[in-house]
C-alpha cells in the first residue's frame, strides 16, 4: 500500500445506523483498503480470505502503514493500534462462513471475475444474517446481474459499494443502486461513507458507472497512441500532465490500478453497451497475457522492479 496521508473520518461524523460491524470477503489490495478505513473510523470488521498466509500478510501491510503514518504524525500511535485490534481474520478455505451470521454489513471484495462473484456471492446469502446488508465492491460488472444470485427477498438490501485504489486516500466512494435496492439501502450506505471520512455519490446501475465509464476508455486510448507509436509512453504521460494538468500520467496510472482491471472493464463496456469505441486495445491484451501488469507485477509500462511500492 502506498506510503500516503490516510483520510482519517472528521471528528463527530454521521453514524451509519446500525452498522458496527463488517465482514470484508477478500484480503486482496481493495479489500485490505477497505477494512483498514473502516476500523480507522471504529467499525468492527471481519476480514475473509481463503488463506491463513493471505490473512497473516494481509494484516501485516495494514499495520506496515499505519505504523508509518503514525511515525508522520499523520495519526496517533494509540490509534493504530485501536485501529488493528477492530480487525478480525477469518479463514474461509472451506467455505466456512458462519461467521457472517453476526455483520450488520458484507462487502465483497474479490477480483473482478463473475463466476467467483457469483460464488462468494452465493455464500454470502447463505450465511449472512437476514436483515444484512450486502454489498459488492465491483468497479465495472452490472449490479442487477449479480443480484440475480441473490433471492428476490434480498434485493432491497444489495448494493453496490465501489472504493477507488488505494482505498485510504481515495475520497469517491460509488454507492451503485441495483434496479431493487432500497432507498433505505442507499442512505445506510451513504451515511457509512461520511463516518469513513469518504464521499459517497449515488449512482444508477449502468456498466462502468461513473468514473470507469470516463476514464477506462481514455486508458486504453493513451495505449492506443503507444500501440501505434504516437509517442513513447513517458512522453504521453509528460503530455497530460503539462497539458491537461492531471496529477499522475494515463500510463502510469494504468500501472497502478492494473493492466488486468483495465482489460477487465474495457471487455465489460464492450459487452454491456455493444459499441466498438469499446474495444480494448491489442497491446494491452498482449500485455496481460505476458503477465505485465503494472506496479503489482514489477512491470508494465514502466519498471518497477528495483521501486519500494
């Protein structure tokens, strides 16, 4: 995670009803983000993966950048630690999920593949308490659709909740409404996001969002002009940083977010509206397939492979 100011919640922030604890399904770097704000904002969390070893690292990284914020003076040593002990690991490497049964909220939070979606979501239903609300932190996959998985007696109270990387320092948090969701939903959502120190903004369920549906497209056109040699990749970043005063260049923020995300969007854009303009660019599918995938990987457009990230 990278070594940034954490967004800490405002001092008397607006509680969320009922939420005061949240099981997290996925130790990865969204889900990890995640139940790192939500304990900083003194919510309980239980955070799922399939691996003890996931788990361990998992809640090392965590502690790895509070304690560096801490030695900032970005937040008090006391408070690290407070924030740690709110965070509880679960193995679910047998599909053990009782635990769920005591959440008043469940975000999954696994990568970006429908059919595990659809599993982790089937184990949520089965597992949560009837009265939970339950989430999916998908960046781009139709809410309705993955509420088809879900018992129409659920639906009111499944949503989407799309946290941007890296989730400490990113403000925007999605609150995506199903074609069924509650209104009620919507405002427990919304109203956690202002304890977590977030902005929460309501959006319909439509592929991409809002962000994605923007940026995702402009990305995969800065490697269109890399793919047809407009210009160097270090060159198109110092373009759109000088001219169009962006604070980190496309490419390089392709690296960050993931060459695999950013293929996985494109190809869910492309699907769901059915237009060519979607279309991902040869290069990145190359890219991919070799297993450059940006920062997480050591390499993509850039090298990473000698950088502390």
């Amino acid at each position: 995670m990278e070594d940034v100011a954490l967004r800490l919640p405002p001092p008397g922030g607006i509680e969320a009803p009922g939420i005061e604890l949240v099981a997290v399904i996925g130790a990865g770097q969204m889900g990890l983000g995640v139940a790192q704000v939500l304990a900083c904002s003194g919510v309980s969390v239980l955070l799922f993966d399939v691996s003890v070893d996931v788990l361990d690292k998992g809640i090392a990284s965590i502690e790895a950048g509070l304690a560096r914020l801490a030695s900032r003076k970005k937040m008090t040593e006391k408070a690290a630690a407070d924030a740690i002990a709110l965070i509880d690991s679960v193995v679910s490497a047998d599909g053990d999920y009782s635990r769920l049964a005591d959440a008043d909220l469940v975000i999954e939070a696994v990568p970006e593949l429908m059919p595990l979606k659809e599993k982790v979501l089937s184990a949520i239903v089965a597992h949560a308490g009837p009265r939970a609300i339950i989430a999916s932190n998908t960046s781009s996959i139709s809410m309705t659709a993955l509420a088809a998985v879900v018992p129409a007696e659920r639906r009111p109270t499944f949503a989407g909740l799309h946290f941007f990387n890296p989730v400490p320092v990113m403000s925007l948090v999605e609150v995506i409404k199903g074609l069924e969701t509650s209104d009620r939903t919507v405002s427990a959502l919304l109203e956690l996001c202002t304890r977590m120190g977030k902005q929460g903004v309501e959006c319909l369920d439509s592929p991409g969002f809002v962000v994605n549906r923007l940026l995702v497209p402009m990305l995969n056109e800065a490697i269109f002009a890399v793919f047809e040699g407009v210009a160097s990749p270090s060159d198109i970043d110092r373009c759109m940083k000088l001219g169009a005063n962006h604070p980190m260049g496309p490419l390089a923020l392709c690296d960050m977010i993931g060459l695999d995300t950013i293929l996985s969007v494109m190809e869910v854009l492309h699907r769901e509206f059915g237009d060519d303009k979607y279309r991902a660019c040869p290069l990145l599918r190359k890219m991919v397939a070799a297993g450059r995938l940006g920062r997480k990987a050591g390499r993509g457009f850039y090298d990473y492979s000698g950088a502390k990230l």
